[in-house]
C-alpha cells in the first residue's frame, strides 16, 4: 500500500526534467554520436504503466522494472531495473558462438521510459555512468495469463539489446540438452555469466523460472532467429541481435505465468507448439512411411568404413610436431577400417546376437572417406568394393533401416565446388568451421547446400537408400551470410534447412540429424543427441514436449557408477552403438531388455517425470499409455510403492 501511494505522488518535473528531455531528444535525432552522450539528470522513477486483466495485474516502471500479481494463483513476480548489455553484437561470426561473457564486455544496462500510446514505452537504455547509449520502442499488452512485449524502432547504435529485465526466481528452466535445472548459484557468483543462442545451446525456443509455487514461461514467438539468452546469477533475459548488422524487424516475447515445476512449464510450451500447428506426432509420420515403425523397439548403429588421411599442411596448422605428422599417414591416403562386403558379415552377426530392427547408418562411404570430399561426394569410395556390393550393401535386411551419412554444412577446401556457398563474414572473409576428418571445414549457406543436395541426389538415389542422416542441419546456431549479391540471414537459413529436410522426405526417405532442435519437428524422423544425465540438475524438458514426436538416441560414455541404458530406459529413447574394435558383443547381447520398453512407450507422449529421493538418485517417468518406470541410479535399494528397486536398476509398472 505504502509502494501505491509513493507511485501516485511521484512528480517528474522541474528543470532537471527539462534538461533531460533536451538531452535525449538530441541524441536520438544524432544516433552516431548518442553512445557519447551522458543523461544530465534521470527522472524519478515512476509507475509507467498499470495492466490488469482476470489473470494478471502488472505495474511497470519507468525503470522497466515490473512486477506481476498472478491473481488466479496467488502467485507475485518481481523484475529488477537492469539487464546486462553486450557492448558488441553477442554473435561474433564464429562457428560456435562462445558461451562464457565476462564483465569487460558487457554493461549494467538500465532503462528511463516515456509513455507514448496504446501502451507504447519509448525507452532510453543507459550505460555506465548513465551514457545514452540508444533508444527502442516497446509495446506492451496482457493477453490471459501472459504478458506480450513487442519491441520495435531499435536505435542503431545499440549493438544488440538485452530486454525485458530479468524476473527473480528461485530457479532456471533451460531447453539445453536433455533439460537443464538450475537451483544454485555459479561458484564464480557475479562474475560468471552466458550467451546461449539457437539452437547449439537452447533447443527450443523458451526460457524458463521457478519459484515455491509456480513459474514463468518466457517464448521467443517472433524475430527468435536473431535471437539468444544471457544467464547470470541464476537470471535469465532473451537477448536480441542485428540481422546483417543492421535492426530489420521487430521482436515478439511472450512470457506466462503458471502454478506448477518444470513438468508443466515444458507441458505449456507443448500446447503453445501444438497451437501454432508446429507439432506433427510420430504416429503420423509412421502413417506417411511405414519405414518408421522399424525404429520402434529397435537400435541403432553407425558403421564409419573409412575416413581420409590428414594434409600434412593441415596439421602443421594446428602445430602437430613433424612425429605426430608422420603418425598420421600420407596425404592422399584412404583409411579403410571396413568394406562393404566385410560389413555385411559384421552385420549378420548382429543379427544373430538378437538384433531384429532398427536402424543402420552407413558413413564413410563417400570418395576418400568420412568427411573427405563434402559437397563433391559421387563416387563413393572405391578401395571400399564395388558400387555393386554398396548396393547390396543397402538392401542387407528389410526389417532394417538401411541409411547413409552426408553432410550439407561442411565444405573442404581441397573439393571443386569450394568456395560456392561458403558463408561470408562482415569482411568478406570466409567462416571457418571444425578441424575434422577432412581437415579444417568452412561453413556453407543452406541455400546453397540444398543446390548440392538435389544435384548429389541424382547419384545417391541409385544406391536406394531407406534413411538419410545429414550431419549438423539440427547441432548448430542459426548463421547469416555478407557474400554480396548472395547476402543471407539467420531467418533464411532456417528456412532453407527446413527446406533441405523436405527435400529429402520427399524422396521418400526418413530423415535424421544431429541433436535436437525444435524447429525441425514438423518433418523430421530421429534425432541422435549427446543428452546426458546430471543428478538433480537434468531434468527430460525435451522428451516431455517432443518424445511422441521423433525418435531419439544418445552417443554416450558408458558411465562408471551405473549403467549407460538406464538413462534410456528413463527417457524413453533407443540405443545407439558404433562398430570398432574393441565393440563389446557381450554388453550388445544383454540389452534387449531396453528395446521391449521402447517398443511399448517409442510413440507415447512422456507425461510426467519426478524425482522421488533427497539426493536425487532415483527418477521416475510416466508415459500416456499408463506405464511407468523408476529407475535407480544409487548405490541402495529404494523401496517403491509397486516393489524394491535395486541398485543400478529398474521397476516397470503400469
């Protein structure tokens, strides 16, 4: 009440006032040299806009504070006056956009807002010291249990802008791998802090927080391609970038607010996917290709057959010393580790070890091995055998998938189509992406990829392939391209790798990549993702908005405490090997237990997940056809209302 009456009685007037309009209204009518323009004097703050509607009432201040009354759960939020700023734009053009920040490079940005009409905020965003370093305008209504902010007309001279400010919560929700659950604060306190962007780190286009009785669900609906987070301190706000290196279109953010935990913030962000006709589900998919039904109760594997020797000059680059050069074989050389003919013996032994279905992903195959010659990949490998026993190869069993390995992102320099697509920096200079099998890779445009994709089509479809596993086209960040004449941003690569994936579907193959992204759901077939279990920080946010939606496995270590399935069995996803050496047949033989759960839960929705002991070490998962499974990632027993879980273990029931 006493808060009421302060706000009510605050007057902004007088000279200083005056003298902080003519400043203001200078620099933004002089954007270049705003950044070296200081405010002579803030206003006091004051109550700037006042929603209410059944669900909500919101006060927002001057200083863009906000606070919010969830009055159909009780449930009060708070903002505070600041959100950190980046001096530059966030995204540097590297391939992987670095994640740790640190204080030289960013700044306490806070706000002074005017009100214009129709809830339009025009804000002023100060620096240190109150520099103006630019103005944007925001648009603010409440639609339900929401409020949408619209932001629009950025000054150029903000280099990328960090709003709205961060609401308190006693902990984060994060879409980054598996689901991450932030209840501590860094070790390295105010000091430690990140950029996260789409979709390396967020797989899905929200943010998320916690407090004891609900939470607030924060969704990037418009602009989320020029789009990221910055986290600090156990806070989180949606960061927005240039397209081009220029502002070109305005930002749409959604935040709800909910009673509930992680469960219904990923069961929220469900139903706004499917209300937005996102969401396709496995079942239909199998319906468009029955092919599909062989992943369900089945494994998958990666057969890698051969991969090129390194340039010597490529190694010097990464400063190898002249023995570690020598180790490495000659230029030109092809490393088989497999032939076709020797991979189908290997693969009759799977066979008779138990394995009925599932899937089988040929990589290596292309001329001079993995990762050697992409985009230029026809002919295949011919110290392999025959185009002939390839061909045999792809039709090994029908109650298999049978798929191939390519990859659309990467290009070598040492191939004839390079640099056509490679993407341009701000300076005309090339991205540089990984140093792999290949050698040091440069990004390409999907818009070029897709050229090359239809082009090696041509070729690849002789081989009859079931299945393609295009690396990266779901891994990696959104990127954009300077390359005159052929410029591209960040919201044409996503359309042009959503045009990649149909492409492929419609030649009637099932379609896979790496990690999970939640913009390819509507087409995609499986994800194969690095999702590993944290206790008491991983929290299955992926499989309880998407796992009826395509199929997952994991690449993982066998982990020490316990065994690598149980974390599959606990997230509903199939196994995943790779052939080698040292590939145990006795540990494949012993985890067909893990296929019959997946056969019975593969397509069903995840519906619930908990954690059922203090320390963490026992998790439950329910699915929508009823059955339930805990599984038991500690060293004692656990007493379960349906029986004794063991160590190491798990419990079905229904």
């Amino acid at each position: 009440m006493k808060r009421r009456s302060f706000l009510k009685t605050t007057v902004i007037g007088g000279a200083a006032t005056a003298a902080s309009q003519l400043v203001l209204e200078s620099c933004h009518k002089d954007k270049a040299a705003s950044s070296f323009v200081t405010m002579v004097k803030k206003p006091e703050v004051s109550l700037l806009a006042g929603l209410e509607n059944e669900w909500l009432k919101v006060d927002i201040l001057s200083d863009a504070s906000t606070s919010v009354i969830d009055k159909k759960n009780s449930i009060t939020w708070q903002s505070g006056p600041v959100a950190l700023q980046e001096f530059g734009p966030i995204d540097e053009g590297h391939v992987w956009l670095r994640q740790e920040r640190s204080m030289c490079e960013e700044y306490p940005g806070r706000f002074v807002g005017k009100k214009k009409n129709n809830n339009e905020i025009e804000f002023t965003l100060l620096g240190r010291q109150d520099r103006i370093m630019g103005r944007f305008t925001c648009h603010v209504h409440l639609e339900e249990n929401s409020i949408v902010y619209r932001i629009s007309r950025i000054d150029e001279s903000i280099q990328s802008l960090v709003f709205p400010t961060p609401f308190l919560c006693s902990a984060l929700v994060l879409p980054s791998g598996i689901g991450k659950l932030v209840t501590e604060r860094p070790s390295r306190g105010i000091y430690a802090r990140q950029a996260q962007t789409f979709f390396t780190h967020l797989n899905m286009r929200w943010i998320g927080g916690l407090n004891d009785k609900g939470g607030w669900l924060g969704i990037y609906e418009e602009g989320f391609e020029d789009a990221g987070a910055i986290i600090a301190n156990r806070t989180a706000s949606p960061a927005w970038m240039k397209t081009l290196g220029r502002w070109q279109h305005p930002f749409v953010f959604r935040i709800k607010f909910i009673k509930g935990n992680y469960v219904d913030l990923a069961k929220e962000y469900r139903r706004w996917f499917i209300s937005k006709g996102l969401f396709k589900s496995l079942k239909d998919k199998i319906t468009e290709n029955e092919n599909l039904k062989k992943f369900l109760g089945g494994r998958a594997f990666w057969f890698n057959l051969a991969h090129p020797a390194p340039r010597k000059k490529e190694l010097e680059d990464i400063l190898f010393t002249p023995d570690q050069v020598s180790r490495k074989g000659n230029d030109g050389d092809v490393i088989v580790h497999c032939t076709y003919a020797k991979a189908k013996e290997i693969l009759s032994r799977y066979e008779a070890l138990g394995m009925k279905k599932g899937l089988i992903k040929i990589a290596g195959w292309i001329n001079r091995g993995y990762d050697a010659s992409h985009p230029d990949i026809w002919p295949p490998e011919p110290k392999l055998g025959t185009l002939d026993e390839l061909k045999e190869l792809m039709q090994f069993r029908k109650q298999w998938v049978m798929g191939l390995h390519d990859n659309y992102m990467d290009i070598y320099d040492n191939n004839p189509s390079f640099p056509k697509g490679v993407i341009r920096q701000a300076d005309g200079s090339l991205m540089t992406g990984g140093f792999w099998a290949g050698g040091q890779a440069y990004i390409m445009n999907y818009r070029d990829s897709l050229q090359y994709a239809r082009r090696n089509w041509e070729q690849i479809k002789t081989l009859m392939p079931q299945a393609m596993f295009v690396d990266t086209t779901t891994a990696m960040q959104l990127y954009q391209s300077y390359e005159k004449g052929n410029e591209y941003t960040k919201a044409d690569d996503l359309h042009y790798k959503m045009e990649l994936i149909r492409f492929f579907k419609q030649q009637g193959v099932l379609f896979g990549s790496e990690e999970v992204a939640d913009f390819a759901i509507p087409l995609i077939d499986w994800f194969e993702n690095r999702h590993r279990r944290k206790a008491g920080e991983s929290i299955p946010l992926w499989p309880l908005v998407f796992h009826d939606a395509a199929f997952c496995m994991r690449y993982h270590p066998e982990p020490k405490e316990y065994p690598a399935w149980l974390e599959d069995m606990l997230y509903g996803y199939m196994l995943h090997f790779f052939n080698g050496e040292n590939f145990d047949e006795k540990y494949f033989a012993s985890t067909f237990h893990v296929d019959q759960w997946h056969e019975l839960i593969g397509t069903d929705e995840m519906i619930s997940h908990r954690f059922l002991t203090e320390d963490n070490s026992v998790e439950e998962t329910i699915f929508s056809s009823g059955k339930r499974i805990v599984c038991n990632f500690g060293n004692e027993k656990y007493a379960d209302q349906k029986g004794t879980v063991k160590p190491h273990n798990y419990i079905i029931t229904t």
